[in-house]
C-alpha cells in the first residue's frame, strides 16, 4: 500500500553519498523550487514502494527516535549493515531472527541521524 516515501535529510550529498555505498545503487538529484530531492531508482511493475532523499528546513527533519521505520528490502542483513558502518552510519541492531519463516531485521542511523532498517529472507 506504501506508494512513496521520503527520509529527511540535512546534508543531500553526504545522504546520497551514504545511501549509494550503503545499498550499491545511483540515487539522482533533482530540485523542486525549495525541495531538494535525491530519488532512489525505481523499477515500474516490480514490487517496493519508491522513495527520495529531501532535503527542505521548513518541513522536514531527521529524528533517531520519532517518527515512522522505513524497511529496505536487501538480499542479507549481515554485509548490509557491514556497508552501514563503513559508509558512516551506525548499527542500532545487528542482524537477528525476527520469526519463523519471517526472516532478519537490522536497525541503524544513517548519515543524517534517521533511523532506518533492514529485511532480508535469510
């Protein structure tokens, strides 16, 4: 049901610097009037809500502790929080069991101080 999300950003390069390393992918910038925006790639017809990187002070602002967890979706939790540390995050909780043929969960704050996680199937 999700059909977009944004993560607030401070720092647009820095957050597109991390979020490329982190997740091995090319985010693209764009600039709507005062919004400053870094889209992750989306692929039409395939499952996952797309999303952006926004920067703009008046509306947004990054928070560790309030607010909504965004999942990302990652082959393996392990290496993916590997790629967290050294792209300057921090692990909150590495990878761990979430259930039964539910499968693995990570929590960590990216470069500009969200929290964020991971689900992978193994």
């Amino acid at each position: 049901m999700v059909g977009w999300f944004e993560i607030p950003v401070t720092d647009l390069q820095r957050a597109r610097a991390f979020y490329e390393a982190v997740f091995e992918i090319d985010i693209r910038l764009h600039r709507m009037g005062d919004l400053e925006m870094g889209w992750f790639p989306m692929a039409n017809g395939k499952s996952g809500a797309p999303g952006s990187l926004v920067k703009h002070s008046d509306f947004y602002h990054p928070s560790a502790t309030a607010g909504v967890v965004i999942y990302f979706s990652c082959e393996d939790v392990g290496p993916t929080l590997e790629r967290v540390t050294k792209a300057g995050g921090r692990v909150l909780q590495p990878k761990k069991a979430i259930g039964e043929g539910i499968g693995y969960m990570g929590l960590f704050l990216d470069s500009e101080g969200n929290r964020i996680a991971l689900h992978s199937a193994k």
